[in-house]
C-alpha cells in the first residue's frame, strides 16, 4: 500500500490493520473506509490525526 500522507512506498505492516510510514513517521490504521493517520512528533507525542476516505 502507500502511505495515505506522503505517498510513500515505504510503508510496513505493524499488525493486524496497522501500517508505519517510515518517509514520513506516521501511523495508518485503517478503519472501516476510512484511513487514521497520526503524525508523531519527534518527541513521539501524536503531533496531528487526519481521517483519510478511503
Ligand atoms: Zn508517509
């Protein structure tokens, strides 16, 4: 798949429906039909969630 956010490849599965984008650090679930997107600081504290239609 590729990340809903930057359009990366680069993205590997974490679990179940739980992917990692490794360009851009962010986490996508996906949901339903939907995409959760969470941005990560570099603190890691969750900098931005975005909802992403499928
Ligand atoms: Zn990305």
């Amino acid at each position: 798949m590729k990340c809903p956010n930057c359009g990366s490849k680069n993205v590997g599965k974490i679990g179940g429906n739980l992917f990692y984008c490794r360009d851009c650090f962010c986490e996508i679930k996906v949901k339903g039909n939907k995409f959760v997107i969470k941005l990560y600081d570099h603190e890691g504290r969750i900098k931005r969630v975005q909802y992403i239609n499928v």
